[in-house]
C-alpha cells in the first residue's frame, strides 16, 4: 500500500491517510477483503501517531470502506458502488470547480467550457467553431 504523507499539506494527516486508503479501494488497488497494515505497523511505516493511524481507520470503517474483526485487525469491506460513485464525483465537482474559476478569470464562456468537454468525450465541436 502506497501513501504520502504531506507535512506541509492544509489538511490533517490523518484526512491524507484515509483520502488514500479510500482512493486505493475505490480504484481497486485494494481489493475486498486484503488486509490492512495494522495501525502499530502503519504508524511506524510512516512515522505517525498510533492515534493519527486509528482516526482515519475509524473514519474508514464509519464511511463503510473498511471492517474491523476483533483480533484480526481491519480488511477492505465489500465495495459500495454507490459511495464510490458520489464520492468520484465530489472530486471532479472539485476539479471542475477550479476549472470554472479559471475560466472566469479569463473571461472563457460556459458554451466553451461545454464545447471543450464534448471533445474530452469524443466529440468536435470545440475545435470546429474555434
């Protein structure tokens, strides 16, 4: 499992641990059922708090990504396509919302913005009208 830890990131570490740990399931990088690294083992790995370690474990389990057996340790739940769904699209309503700013910045029209989508999705009319 690979995660980087951002000391200087504007947000917890333990938010970092769990966005990538959760990424890693959605993306199938994890599969259902692997085994985590025991929080001893992870903080040690990355030289974080126990506690850091167990909050975002925590908070994996709340959300549903991962099961805790008692005297086993944590494992990948079984995928919620559903959760995985709306938090992919939390993220690119985040990226489009960058996008948006910027191209307010720099006076782009959403017809624009639209047009230069189609074309992401196989289309061509951005590049006919331009």
């Amino acid at each position: 499992m690979d995660i980087i830890i951002d000391n200087s990131a504007s947000f917890p570490i333990y938010e970092q641990l769990r966005n990538q740990i959760r990424d890693q399931i959605i993306n199938d990088v994890l599969a259902y059922d692997e085994q985590l690294p025991s929080i001893r083992v992870l903080a040690k790995d990355l030289s974080i708090s126990i506690m850091t370690v167990k909050k975002a474990y925590d908070a994996l389990e709340e959300e549903g990504f991962i099961v805790t057996r008692q005297g086993k340790g944590s494992f990948v739940a079984e995928k919620n396509e559903n959760v995985a769904r709306e938090i992919v699209q939390k993220q690119m309503e985040e990226h489009m919302e960058a996008v948006v700013a910027i191209a307010k910045d720099h006076g782009i029209e959403k017809e624009d913005i639209m047009a230069m989508l189609d074309v992401l999705f196989g289309g061509d009319k951005w590049i006919e009208s331009h």
